[in-house]
C-alpha cells in the first residue's frame, strides 16, 4: 500500500535534532531516528540504556524505570479500512467540502483502539490526516479518548508523528472563536497523565519533542519560533556579539495564537516537581535538557517562575544564590563539573540568557568567580563563560572578568577558545571598559614586540592556521583558506572601537598587498572585515588607500552576494573619482548584475544606467552630495577632530559623529547624503528587488480554453463519482462489517 505523501507529515525527529546540532556547533553524534516497519505485537520498553552526557561520557546510563506495555495487533479488518482511506485521499477523490466529514467519520472509528493505530507504522501515516482535516471537537474527542496512552503514543517512534500532528491542528483551530475552551478542557486532561510522570517523555528523543511542542503551544509561541526550535550559529553569534537585536524579539510576535499560561505553569511546575526527585539524571540527559531549555525560553521575562526554577536546575535553592550565605562548596563543585557535560553546558547558557538580575548576579559572583579560566579552557564550558560574558550587566562585572582572562588572550587563542575573546571584546565595547586593553591583549597574543604590526589583521583572520604553524616568525598569508569566522568577527568588534585604541589594526590592514585584499573581499568572511574598517572611524585617506587596492576588480566583486555588499561599502568612502571607477566597471557587467539577487539594488543605488546614459550629469549629482556632507561635517564637527585627555569611557562617548547640538535639530539630518547613512547592511532592511525591466519583444504566452460547457459538464460527472465512492468506503466501517 502507497504511504500518504510526505507533504502531509510533520518534521521528523531525526532532522530537527540535527538541525539544533548544527546549530550548537558542539559535535554532537546525530541520532538516527527515521521511521522504520516494525512487527505488530512489539512492546513498549523504556527500560533502554543510553549515555546520557551526549559525548561519550564515562557516567553510568540512565534508564527510566517503567513497566512494559505490550501492543495489541490491529485486526485485518480496521487494518483494511484504514488502507481505503488512505488510497481515497491519495488519489484525490474527494471534495474539500467533503474531506472534514470524512476525517472526522473515520477518526471516530479509532475509539478504543488509538494505542494500537498511532503506533502502526502504516496506518500512523493515515492517522495523521485525519487529526489535521478534522473538526474540533472530534479531533478533541480523539485525543481525551487516548488521554491515558498519551505518553505511550507520544515516546513511539511512529506514534509521536501523530501526537504532534494532533497539536499542529489544535494550533489552527485555536484560531476560531468558539473552539478555546474545548481545547483548553482537552489540553487538561492530557497534561494531568503527564505529570504523573514527566521525566518519561522528557528523557525520550520523541516524547521530549512532543513535550516541547506542547509548551509551545500553551505560550501561545508557533512550533517553527526561535524558542521552539534553536537557531542558526550565525543568527546566535550575531546576538553574542551585539550585531543585531535578538531574535527572540521578532519571532514571537508576530502571528501570535492564544495560549494557555495556566496550563503551562502547571506543566512546568509538574516537570519541576519532577526534577527535584531527578535532577542528577534531567541535567546531563541531552533530550531532558532541550525541554528545560523550551520552558526556560518561553518563561523569559516571568521572574517569579524563573526565581524558583533555575536554582533547582542548579542544585541549590534560591536563598543560597539570592542572599548574603554562600552556596555548599560541594554544589559549587558539581555544577562546575556539569558545564564540562554537553547537555548542562547548552541548558546553562540558556539560563544565563534568560536569569533575572538578581539570580545572574549571584551565580556569577558565588559560582562562576575563580573558575572562569578553568571553564573557558573546555570545549564545552566555554560556551557557557561566552553566555556569561554576553549578559554581563554592569562594569563590576566586567572588571571581574578581565582580571581572570585579560592575561590570557594568548592562551585561549592557542586552545581555540576564540569565541571567549570575542565576548570579551564585545562586553568592552558595550560597557565602555577596557576598551584599549581589549585591543593591546589582541593585537599582543598575535604579534611580538619586535615584530610589525603590518602582521596583526592577516593572522587574527588566519587563527588556525597561524597558531597550527610551528614556525610562527615564518608565517605567510595561506592563499586559498577561508578565513576563520570567529577571527572575522573579533575583526568586526574591533573596527567599531574609537580610532584611538585600534592604530594597529588599522595601520595593518591598510598594509595588506592588493592580491591579498582581493581575496579578503571574495571571502564572505574577510568581506565583512574589509566593510567593517571602512564604516570605522579611520580617517577618510586609509580608506580610500584600501578602496585603490581593489580598482580592477570591483565588477568581478559585485556579482558575489557578499561581495556586492563591499561595493557598496567602498562607493561610499571613495572621492569622486573613486566612485566614477567604480561605477564604471560595474557598467561592463550591468547585464550580469540585473540577474542576480543583490544586483538590482547596487544599479540602482550607484546610479549605474544613470551614469551610463549622462555621466557628467551623474558626476554633477556627486560632487553635490559630497558637497553637502563636507558643509555638514564642518558645521558639525566630528569626534576625530577633537583631541582629548579624558578616560576611555569619556573618549568612547565621544565616537558618534553627531556633536549634541545636532541632536537637537533632528531636521538639519533630512539634508544629508543618504549614502552616509547607517553602516547595516542593505540587505537588512530592503524587502525585495525590482526585476530588470522587459525586453520590447516579450510578451506574456497565450492559452487555448477549453469549451465552458464541457469543463462544467465533467466538473458534475466527478463530483458524483467522488461522493458515491467515498460513501461507499464509510459504510465499510469495521463495526458495520462486524456487525
């Protein structure tokens, strides 16, 4: 019997758990969890050891004591039924007026029996239509029915496809008026089975995706949110280092569909209540931990809640980390001990994203406070002191974290433990601290004194290969690496210092050969470097003397999607002639550029056919630009002109270009040259791209029709066909036939 089309089938296990994976970027063995036929009768054992820390871990596997369930075989007749259902949906001979009615008939002929149907690897796959074409209250009436198997079905490999089908559709009819309440009845009933016993479904890889789905649910959150389902390593870096808001603000707010915080608090609670009893075990199980970090997540911002769960996914209780006593050194110890496991580490930087001040506060001074070096030298406690630089609150703090790590740049680098100094340097530039001691420990762990500072940019963008060589005096520019993306984005933080604590990296990458710079700017990487140092505070000069070094080659850049954004970058700090050059080596590929996604915006935001067409009218246009911004900048004055003595916190506040006075007169800014605007990226804001207009000679393509009195004849003639045939199929229903 054909299956029914993976068009109708949720994410699967297997893919969602490898997507998180990846985006942890902590090597974690993917769990091969496809769906595979099984034997009927098979029983339900969770008595299975598995290693609970994630990364072979020499602590003892962690079995969920539960007695064993043995499944009845589904009889040929409903086992029939169900085939026809499925082959009526399969080759669409049924009216969508008719496909609700239809579900619902035959989602009632499970009664009894939900156990033995959702765990069928077959008749699943049918199942789950049903309960997302069904009504309301027939698809609640399905799963109280099934209440008290919930987490048998939910822990089944081909069972929990169909529980989380079942909450995708009580998602969507969330969106009725009248259906809340009886949804809400229904979500009770399940939620009393499982806490009975959640640890079951917690420490299970498909019975802790349900759960997840089930929390996302009662927030209110979709299924397919940051909260959900975790987020891209480049999308999380770009929040660690303050690049851009957190996505957690984006997501979930729009599309938001009704919740229940009741029942989520009384699911949490029952999940906490459990843990008390378990915690050993819920902290170093790596599906466990996915759920916390869910609830953690979708509890951001309730404090209360928040203040009596994280101390007890510690260890401790709440008055030990909130007032004045100490925490026992032995809790102290195990949870340092637990940072070094995989599944605490990730749930650990959750909690330290989403802490309340005055819990953050006390782990990081009772916990954290002497341990800091030791954490960031583990592959996997250092993702944890990443998240704990990243939410530091105040300059205190910082001084904290300076005095363990500020000596130890070198070392962490070496160790590969750049994600470490790239918080710290992301801290600094956001708390105002130690900014120019941020910069001399970078620019020292990578060059000796007697070394030039020509050296610092090529090797920061090579961090493995310049600490992997042995002879580091003798090192090169490795042509053809890609650049490293951690060294790239420390790169980043340290062009947006003030100019006065990053002479040497200016002067360094403003000595890089022309091949070199040409290939820094192919790499998505080094690009993002190159426009970093050109949106800086750097004097207009330097930059103009790294636009010189890629004339030749700024068409070639421009059909690159990340090279186009250098273009840009390089049009805006070039002089007019600069720009002219540019924008006429962009004329040599203008029918390249139309098809290309970044294309359309670079023609039209460097006026390339306006150039092509009149270029000494597009030469008049900037001169005048540039003309405006030189009366504004003298008018206004800039930070660069104005030398000073004052600490580095003053001379930080100083870096924006505006002085106050142009604060003040927010109209004076409509004047000025919209290509001196923001450095984000273009894309960032910009919706979609104009298509290249048509050719004179296209034409949109015509079609025969068919006579309107046909079509509407054999429109009738099926319709009757679909409807005799689908009645058929119900009145074959297995209590009829058994009756």
């Amino acid at each position: 019997m054909v299956a029914i089309g993976s068009a109708a089938l949720p994410l699967r296990r297997s893919e969602s758990l490898m997507e998180e994976d990846r985006s942890h970027k902590r090597g974690r063995k993917k769990m091969g969890m496809s769906r595979k036929p099984e034997k009927q009768g098979r029983s339900f054992d969770a008595n299975v050891s598995k290693n609970v820390s994630g990364r072979g871990s020499n602590r003892e596997s962690y079995s969920v004591p539960q007695t064993s369930v043995v499944r009845k075989t589904v009889d040929p007749e409903t086992t029939k039924y169900f085939s026809e259902i499925a082959n009526l949906f399969e080759s669409n001979e049924i009216d969508m007026e008719e496909r609700s009615s239809l579900c619902s008939n035959a989602l009632e002929e499970t009664r009894g029996k939900e156990l033995e149907l959702a765990t069928d690897y077959i008749i699943s796959h049918t199942l789950q239509t049903l309960v997302e074409g069904c009504e309301v209250d027939c698809l609640c009436a399905f799963l109280r029915s099934c209440a008290k198997n919930f987490p048998l079905i939910a822990t089944d490999r081909s069972g929990s496809h169909v529980a989380e089908s079942a909450i995708r559709s009580l998602s969507k009819h969330l969106q009725e008026s009248d259906a809340y309440a009886v949804i809400e009845d229904t979500l009770n009933t399940i939620c009393k089975v499982i806490v009975k016993n959640p640890v079951d479904l917690m420490c299970d890889c498909y019975g802790s995706h349900v759960l997840r789905s089930l929390l996302s649910l009662f927030k209110g959150v979709p299924l397919d949110s940051a909260e959900f389902r975790m987020r891209k390593s480049s999308s999380a870096l770009s929040e660690r280092f303050h690049f851009k808001a957190p996505r957690s603000d984006v997501d979930v707010s729009p599309n938001v569909i009704p919740g229940f915080p009741d029942l989520l608090k009384f699911l949490v609670s029952g999940m906490l209540k459990c843990a008390r009893n378990n915690i050993k075990t819920l902290q170093v199980d790596q599906y466990s931990s996915l759920v916390l970090q869910t609830a953690l997540k979708l509890l951001a911002g309730d404090e209360e809640e928040l203040l009596q769960i994280i101390p007890v996914l510690i260890g401790c209780t709440r008055e030990d980390i909130v007032e004045e006593n100490s925490i026992k050194p032995t809790i102290v110890r195990d949870v340092l001990g637990l940072m070094k496991e995989t599944a605490f580490s990730h749930l650990m930087e959750v909690v330290l994203e989403v802490a309340p001040e005055v819990l953050y506060n006390g782990i990081f001074s009772k916990i954290f406070r002497n341990s800091l070096f030791e954490l960031s030298s583990h592959h996997c406690g250092n993702f944890v002191i990443q998240a704990l630089i990243s939410h530091t609150k105040d300059q205190g703090q910082m001084e904290l974290l300076w005095e363990e790590l500020g000596s130890n740049f070198k070392d962490l680098l070496k160790m590969g433990r750049s994600g470490v100094i790239a918080s710290l340097i992301a801290a600094s530039q956001r708390l105002h601290i130690y900014e120019h001691k941020c910069c001399q420990a970078l620019a020292t762990a990578v060059h000796s004194s007697n070394e030039s500072t020509t050296c610092i940019v090529p090797r920061i963008l090579f961090l493995d290969s310049y600490f992997n060589c042995e002879d580091k005096s003798n090192w090169n520019w490795p042509s053809g690496v890609k650049m490293h993306v951690m060294g790239s984005l420390i790169l980043q933080e340290v062009f947006r210092f003030h100019i006065e604590f990053i002479q040497p990296f200016i002067t360094s990458i403003t000595s890089i050969t022309a091949d070199n710079v040409l290939e820094a700017a192919k790499d998505a990487g080094g690009a993002r470097v190159i426009e970093a140092f050109l949106s800086s505070d750097a004097s207009a000069k330097l930059k103009r003397r790294l636009v010189m070094r890629l004339r030749g080659h700024f068409g070639e850049l421009s059909l690159h999607s990340s090279g186009s954004f250098t273009v840009e970058k390089c049009f805006t700090a070039g002089n007019i002639s600069q720009r002219e050059g540019i924008v006429s080596e962009l004329v040599a590929v203008r029918s390249e550029l139309w098809n290309t996604k970044q294309g359309p915006h670079l023609m039209r935001k460097l006026d390339v056919d306006g150039f092509a067409a009149r270029p000494d009218q597009w030469r008049s246009r900037q001169e005048s630009k540039q003309s405006t911004f030189r009366d504004f900048s003298a008018t206004f004055g800039s930070s660069e002109t104005k030398p000073s003595n004052n600490s580095e916190t003053e001379q930080s506040k100083k870096s924006s270009f505006l002085s106050d006075d142009y604060k003040k007169k927010s109209k004076v800014g409509k004047t000025v040259d919209h290509h001196q605007a923001s450095p984000a990226p273009f894309l960032s804001t910009t919706t979609g791209f104009k298509r290249k207009p048509k050719e004179k000679g296209q034409s949109s393509k015509k079609f025969a029709r068919a006579s309107v009195d046909e079509d509407v004849s054999n429109v009738k003639n099926n319709k009757s066909k679909k409807r005799r045939h689908s009645e058929d199929v119900l009145s074959k229903s297995p209590k009829k036939l058994k009756a």
